[in-house]
C-alpha cells in the first residue's frame, strides 16, 4: 500500500496519474469516498481518495474502532491488488468549533496514522512537490 498525502489541491491527484502514467499501468481504477470490493489482480492499481466521505457515512462510530475498521477493509483490499490512498491533510492543528467536525478530523488523524505505519511508502504533496516520508521507489 502507498499513502500520498497533501492539503486540498495540492496535486496529490496529479501526482498519482503521473506516477502511474510514468510505470505504464494501464489497469487503474479510481474511487472517491468509497472503499470497493477487493476483486481485481496483483496487476491492478485502485486508487482511493476522500477519506472525509468515508468516514462521514458512519461517523457515529467511536473514532478508533471506526479508524480500524476502514483500515481493515484497506488491508484485505491491498492483499489482492496494489492500493494507493490519496489523503486530504485537514488538521495541520487548527481545532474546529463544531464537535462533529473535531470528530472527523481525529478519525481522519487515528486512520492516517495506520495507513503511515503500515505502508510500504508514504508521500507528501506540498503544491505539486512530492516529498518521500517512507520508503523509495
């Protein structure tokens, strides 16, 4: 599993299609806000992004059960194909007022930080600069 992470449009998108261009992988498919079912091959590439939306479709789970939840859905998913996960840096430290938007943000913290601990790579988008913070390639 690979992690490519970055504040809203910073290229993170961009990024991943020229990574995937640049290996010539033509089996690629993209999910925004959804996790699919883990039927596709070792050749296969899916990508997933808006995390946010995932977690918003049960955001009454505790955070860390929730956290570990997708997580484990992301695990199952990666024992077939190659997963990349493109994640929406939305705390950089600011506190929201509203408890269901903390509550999003420390879901989002709990689920990056497994992503980061067990990806094989992880990649940070500063405005369209990558920048490796795990693994190389």
């Amino acid at each position: 599993m690979r992690v490519i992470i970055g504040g809203a449009y910073n290229g993170k998108r961009k990024f991943v299609k020229e990574y995937l261009d640049k290996l010539n992988i033509k089996n690629r498919y993209v999910f925004e806000g959804e996790i699919p079912a883990s039927t596709y091959s070792k050749e296969d590439y899916v990508v997933i992004g808006s995390f946010e939306k995932i977690i918003l479709q049960s955001i009454e789970l505790d955070e860390e059960e929730h956290a570990a939840r997708i997580f484990q859905k992301l695990s199952v998913l990666d024992e077939h194909t190659n997963v990349i996960c493109v994640c929406t840096d939305i705390g950089r430290g600011i506190v929201p007022l509203q408890k269901e938007d903390r509550k999003l943000r420390d879901t989002c913290g709990r689920l990056y930080q497994k992503l980061f601990a067990e990806s094989e790579q992880v990649i940070r988008i500063w405005y369209g600069l990558p920048e490796i913070l795990k693994g190389g390639d």
